[in-house]
C-alpha cells in the first residue's frame, strides 16, 4: 500500500514537472510569436496599465493617468519600445481618448470583447489583465472588434444622440397627456395626437391662460374627425396650479426637445457630407414607381433632410427599398458604415451581427443550439426590421409568416432577419438594385414542394389528386 501512495505520488510528481516545461515554452522564449511587437492595456477610469514584451523595457508593466498628459506619455512609451499593435478591452467609452490617439500616431490598436477572456481562472487584478491581453495578442488568439472610419463614427455619435432626444421628447409628451388626465381634460382622447396642430395648439392656449372651453375648441383644425361640440365637452376640467404648472415645463421642454433635434440633423446631413461614397456606384436614378411619398403628417421623430436621397448616395444603391428598413438605413450607416469589405461574406456578415446559429458540441453531441448572446445594435435593428413585416404584403412578410407556422415567433424574426441582412449585404457588396420578382423561382420551388406533400399524404391515404383545369369565359 505504501508503495503504491509513492508511485502516485512519483507519478504526480512527473505530470507536474511535464506541465511547468509545457507552460514554460509557451510563456518563454520559444513561444510562437505572431505579433512580436504587441502590447496590452488594462483600460481604466482613472488609470491605464500597460504591459509590453519584457525585452523592451527594464520595467515591462507600467500604469499612466487618463489626463491627456498621461495618455501623451504612454504613447511615448509604446514608441520608444517599438510598439506597433495595442490590444485593449471595450470598456465603456474609456478606451475611446486612447484608442483614437494610437491611431494617430500609427499604431494599430486592438479592441477585443472583455467576455472573451472571463473565463481564465487566476487574473483578477488590473496588473495581471494588462500582461495576459499582451501575451493573447502576441501569439495571435485575440480578434479586433468591427469598428468604422472615423467620419461614421462622427456621424453615429450625433445620430445615438438624436435617439436619445426624440425618447426625452416622447417622456413630455407623456406628462403633458398626465398633467391633462389630472384635470379632467380629455382632449388627447378625443383627438389622435396631442402633439399635431390642434393639440399644441390648444395646449399652448391653455398656458397661456385661456379658460373657455368655446374659444379653445375655436382652435379645431378643420382635418379633425371630432366636432366643436365634442372638443367643446373635453376641455372642461379643474384648472389646478400644480398640474398646470407641470403641462407648462413639459411642454417647453418639448419644444426645447424638438428644436435640439432639428440642430441634431442639420449636423448630422453635414457630417455625412463627410463620408466618401463608393467608387462604382449603381444607377443613382430613383424610378417613378419608387419615388418617395409626400408625407401631410410630420412626426417628433422625422428627419429635416432628404434621407432617401442621402442614402442612396452613400451605399450607392437604395436600400430603403428593402421591405422593413425604411429609415433604419441611416442608423446601419451610421453603424456598419458604407464600406463591408471587412466581411468576406454574407456568413462573416450574418454572424458578426448575431443572427447565425451557435451550436456548442462537446463529444459530438450537442449540448446547446440556439443563436449567441450577444448585444449587437445592428443586429437588433435587422430584427426590428424583420418584426415590423408581420402584417406586410410583400414576399418577406410571406417568409416571417411562414417561417412562425414552422419554427416559432422569435425564431422566425431572428431568420428573417437574417434573410434582410443577407439582401442588405448583397446589395451594397455587389451594387445592384433590390428586385423583387427574384422571388418568383423561390416561390414557384415553394408551391412545387407543398404540392409534392399533398401528393404524398393523399397517396398514403388512398386517394388520387387530380388538379383542376381553369375554366375560360366564353
């Protein structure tokens, strides 16, 4: 029994040793070097630590500021040492200052996915993260995040936070409709919106100090289904100071809302002016069956400028035609840029964006299937896309519908979508116009496989299909 403890423990003893000369030569000298001269940032708040090949600097791993002064330095310190490549975690905007200011001094940086390294057990100080990014991004085991040109990313700025003012506008909005339920003015329920001519308008009669039901149902434009005598009965209410106040500050936050916006996209289509278009463009002429419609109704939300023609302009085809895009195509641009030779296919593409089945197999049995969690927001605006054809008449709206008999509702939006991506990418790619009677052979392929079913059933049943000849009116 002993003997048998001292050969274990010998053999043990043996495995341990052949572990340390394994890890030495991957962390030592011999290691396989891909990128002999890459550094890694732990990115900070308030502080940067820094890791290169300990051949370059007497002290390898150091920690900066985040003050200008202090990025300045580092960079210094990365040239000085021959650096030519950064790999440095996504951690929100922190790593923005720096990461473009490597740019400018030619060195490439790396943005990687913190999740890809949470895994590593015995990392767990900034110290040590800064050298184990160093060590990933020198032997080639780290991918650097899709990230545009710097015109887009301008454009994408301005365009996220165009997003977040029509979300405040849409919040006032809702406390004007509060500050009216409060008082017993159900003018909001009897008009369709608050926020069109006759709704601002008696809401800006009403802080201003009028009263009478009769001078502000005077107010009614003459589009509005609701008669004078009906307008008439839902301004009648309790003219409270504290809700009356509150519609006052909601309502000039509104317009201070509105009048942001519309700044937001006089700077926006200056920006985009910014962005080249492709070299071979298609056919920068818009069909007349194609011409955007004159829209009588302008919402919180719309754009001041031609976005179509934008659009069309910097992807070189006109991708609004795609059903289920509309405007979300400045948003993609603003997202994914005009430029996707980054992705080789429309698989790369497709996957990039999160719509790609992610089967995880051990053993070669499959442990999870499904699509991987990632947050995407290109991605979502293709599902979006997809979720607004559920009632649409086109041959998608046809895919989503029948994809949700066959798979679910959230499997089928996220196959949809992934269909869209696919038209999208081969669109710009490619610089060719979207058709829509290339469906037809899907179609007809279709109709072929369902009738090929129903002969298989009816002839297991015992019956005999016999399809009926069109009759023609003499």
């Amino acid at each position: 029994m002993q003997a048998t403890r001292e050969d274990a423990g010998r053999a043990r003893g043996h495995a341990g040793q052949r572990r340390s000369r394994k890890n030495k030569g991957m962390c030592g000298p011999d290691r396989p070097l891909l990128e002999a001269n890459a550094a890694g940032v732990d990115v900070g708040a308030r502080e940067m630590f820094v890791a290169v090949p300990p051949d370059r600097d007497r002290q390898p791993v150091r920690s900066f500021g985040t003050f200008t002064a202090d990025l300045e330095e580092l960079v210094n310190w990365l040239q000085q040492c021959g650096i030519t490549t950064v790999a440095m975690e996504s951690t929100g905007v922190y790593w923005i200052p720096l990461y473009e200011m490597l740019e400018q001094r030619g060195i490439q940086p790396c943005l990687v996915n913190a999740r890809n390294m949470k895994n590593v057990p015995g990392r767990r100080t900034d110290w040590q993260d800064c050298q184990w990014l160093q060590y990933l991004h020198s032997v080639g085991l780290l991918r650097a995040a899709f990230r545009p040109n710097e015109q887009v990313c301008a454009a994408r700025t301005i365009l996220r936070y165009r997003g977040e003012l029509v979300q405040m506008a849409s919040q006032h909005v809702l406390h004007m409709h509060k500050a009216l339920t409060q008082m017993n003015i159900q003018i909001h329920h009897v008009i369709s919106d608050l926020t069109g001519v006759t709704g601002l308008a008696i809401v800006d009669a009403i802080v201003a100090g009028e009263r009478d039901p009769a001078k502000l149902a005077q107010l009614r434009d003459r589009r509005i289904q609701a008669d004078e005598h009906t307008i008439r009965k839902s301004l009648r209410g309790n003219w409270k100071t504290e809700h009356l106040f509150t519609l006052q500050q909601s309502r000039k936050l509104y317009r201070e809302c509105l009048e942001h916006i519309a700044q937001c996209d006089q700077q926006i289509e200056s920006l985009l002016k910014n962005i080249e278009p492709p070299e071979n463009p298609g056919d920068p002429s818009l069909p007349a069956d194609e011409a955007p419609s004159q829209k009588t109704k302008r919402r919180a939300g719309d754009f001041h400028f031609d976005v179509r023609g934008e659009i069309r302009k910097l992807f070189g085809v006109d991708v609004m035609r795609i059903p289920g895009i509309g405007t979300q195509a400045l948003s993609l641009l603003s997202e994914i840029g005009n430029d996707l030779s980054r992705f080789p296919t429309a698989g790369h593409f497709a996957s990039w964006l999160g719509l790609c089945p992610d089967n995880d197999i051990s053993g070669g049995k499959v442990l999870w299937r499904g699509v991987r969690r990632i947050q995407n927001r290109a991605g979502q605006m293709f599902r979006m896309a997809a979720y607004s054809l559920h009632r649409s008449k086109t041959r998608l709206g046809d895919f989503l519908r029948r994809m949700k008999y066959r798979l679910g509702p959230k499997a089928a939006t996220t196959a949809t979508a992934h269909k869209i991506a696919v038209i999208f990418y081969t669109l710009v790619k490619n610089q060719v116009e979207y058709d829509d009677s290339l469906w037809a052979a899907q179609d007809a392929a279709h109709q072929q496989r369902a009738e090929n079913k129903l002969k298989q059933l009816a002839q297991r049943l015992g019956y005999e299909i016999i399809k009926s000849q069109p009759t023609t009116t003499p």
